[in-house]
C-alpha cells in the first residue's frame, strides 16, 4: 500500500451562511418538568477531559485496539492479500478516520447546540441545550487531543457527512436544527460509541467513550422530549417534508461509513473496497444496527409514516422500530 499525505485538519476553515431568528423568551417559569429535570442531571454530570481520564496510558494505534472485524473489508480477498505490515497500517488508519469522523461531527454539534440556544423558544430548553454546548466542546477536545496525541493521523471531514452537516447548520428552522443533529446525527452516534465501548480493548478510548456515551444519551433525550411536543401540530406538508429530510440524512450517513478516503489514501482499489464491504454480511448489519437509536426516536415523532416505511425497510432498519433505548432511558431516569 502507498500512503499519500493527509492535509492537517487544523489548517481548513469553513464557512457555511445560516441565517436564524434568535429568539428572546421574557416567560421564566419553568413549565417542562422532564427538560428542567434533564437539565440538573447534566449540570451534575459534567467531567473534565484533562483530569477525569488517564492519558499517561500508551497506546499504540497498529493494534488492534478494535477487533478486526469492524473493518469494513476485512474477511474479503482484499483483506486476505494484505501483509501483517500492510494490516497494521490498516488499523492506523482506519482509527484515526473512526474517531476524525467522531471529532468533526463534534464540532457539527457543537455548532448546532449553540444554535439551538438562540433559536428555540422556551427557557428550559435553552438551559439545556447550554449544558450541551459544554458537553460538546469537550467532545471535540477529547477526540482533538486522542488523535493528536495517540492515533498521530487524522482526515479531513467526510464528504457525506460535511453535506449533512452543511444542509442542518444552513437551515432557519430550530426543530431541524433539533432533528437533524439530535436525532439523526447523535443518535447514529450513539449507536456507534456503543459498539466501540463493548468492543475496544484500548483502556483510554474505553474510559473516553464511556463519558462521551452518557453526554450524548442525554442529547438524544433532550431532542427527542422537545419535538415530541413541536411535533403535536404538524400540517401533513411539514411532516412530509421531515420525512423526507430524515430518510435523505439515513442514506448519507449510512454511505460515509463506506470510507473512501481510507482506501485512497492506501492505495486499495476503490470499487473493489466498495463492492466488497456492499456485500459483506458483516458490515450490511453493522451499518442496520447503527440506526437502532434512530428509528424508535422516528416514531416517537410521528415521522415513520406508512409513506415512508418502504424507503427503511429498503434499508433494513424497520427492525428497531418498537426497540427501548437503554441509554435513551437511562438518561430520563
């Protein structure tokens, strides 16, 4: 394999034009139980990143840190060719685009949280998505800090994830600002820091997702609660139009984890790589059970309608739909 230079991610800025209302609240009373009860379970939930983990422990980013099965072309003939060198590179690599990937959406969070401060109309959930501006800022340190630190290599954005990302910060309305990164974006996420927690053998990354799992089960909680209630009086054009806008987020976040960027910058031939892992059994249901946190949610709001049900179960998704969310209960508990 021949690696080519990754451009350092700290050298890109990026400016997408959003326009929002921000919205003054002169009403204090505290009339959402749940969110106000949300909110002091965060407040005391708050972990430092620099002290809480333990970074004096090695890690060394060829091992198999994550067993090799979550590789999106391992078992295929392109894996059995590989040396154990080119493998280990592999591992490298394919950590430092798992946790890039983690990092930028972050920062996507990061971004829409605040947002979602100036735009949402009701005090108890600016208070709590206040909360979730600090959660998510140390999110994108810790991630910032393991790679530069530990993996030593990150990638840039994906492109399918930075579209998605672009079209959430882009729009006006604050429950699409909920929608999409709430549910959609952390609700995947969700999913994926399960598997990595259940499945890492790396003490560091374990502890980290462990913390960064607990944020964000309150995330998926707080987006759920509140568009739940906006959700009450949708005209049948609104709700189409949400459907739609979630089935088109599935399908971009399904295809990033196809990982292009990894088999070019190895020098693996693309279409085999993508050929092999679209008819892997293995990765078809990895990619299913990472919408295990977001098809229950979906229906929850009403959004998985009978409209919109064939275009899931062309996914294989509709599984999850009456599956409780252990995490998602944990954290209203």
């Amino acid at each position: 394999m021949t690696t080519t230079p990754v451009p350092a991610v700290a050298a890109l800025v990026d400016h997408v034009r959003a326009s929002t209302d921000v919205a003054f609240t002169w009403d204090y009373e505290r009339s959402r139980p749940a969110l106000a009860k949300l909110y002091e379970k965060a407040k005391g939930a708050q972990w430092n990143a620099e002290t809480d983990l333990d970074w004096s422990i090695p890690v060394d980013p060829t091992h198999s840190n994550l067993p090799d099965a979550q590789i999106p072309i391992y078992g295929t003939p392109i894996w059995e060719k590989l040396s154990e060198a080119n493998r280990a590179e592999l591992r490298h690599h394919m950590a430092a685009w798992i946790l890039s990937q983690f990092l930028h959406g972050e920062q996507g969070a990061l971004l829409c949280t605040a947002q979602i401060v100036e735009t949402v109309p009701w005090i108890d959930a600016k208070y709590y998505a206040a909360t979730q501006v600090m959660d998510e800022a140390r999110h994108v340190e810790v991630y910032a800090k393991y790679l530069n630190d530990k993996i030593e290599l990150a990638y840039p954005v994906n492109p399918h994830l930075k579209a998605l990302l672009d079209q959430i910060v882009a729009d006006s309305r604050w429950d699409m600002t909920y929608l999409g990164m709430q549910i959609m974006v952390e609700g995947l996420a969700l999913a994926a820091f399960g598997f990595i927690h259940q499945l890492a053998d790396e003490p560091l990354l374990k502890d980290l997702t462990r913390y960064v799992m607990a944020d964000e089960a309150r995330h998926v909680a707080f987006g759920t609660l509140s568009l739940r209630e906006a959700y009450q009086d949708l005209t049948d054009a609104e709700r189409r139009e949400r459907e739609d806008f979630c089935y088109e987020a599935a399908i971009l976040m399904r295809d990033r984890f196809m990982a292009e960027e990894v088999w070019e910058r190895l020098g693996l031939p693309l279409g085999a790589c993508k050929e092999a892992i679209d008819h892997s059994e293995l990765m078809v249901g990895f990619r299913q059970m990472l919408f295990s946190k977001i098809v229950p949610n979906l229906k929850k709001l009403g959004l998985l309608s009978d409209r919109i049900r064939p275009r899931y179960a062309e996914l294989g998704v509709l599984q999850f739909e009456d599956w409780d969310d252990p995490d998602t209960a944990a954290a209203l508990a």
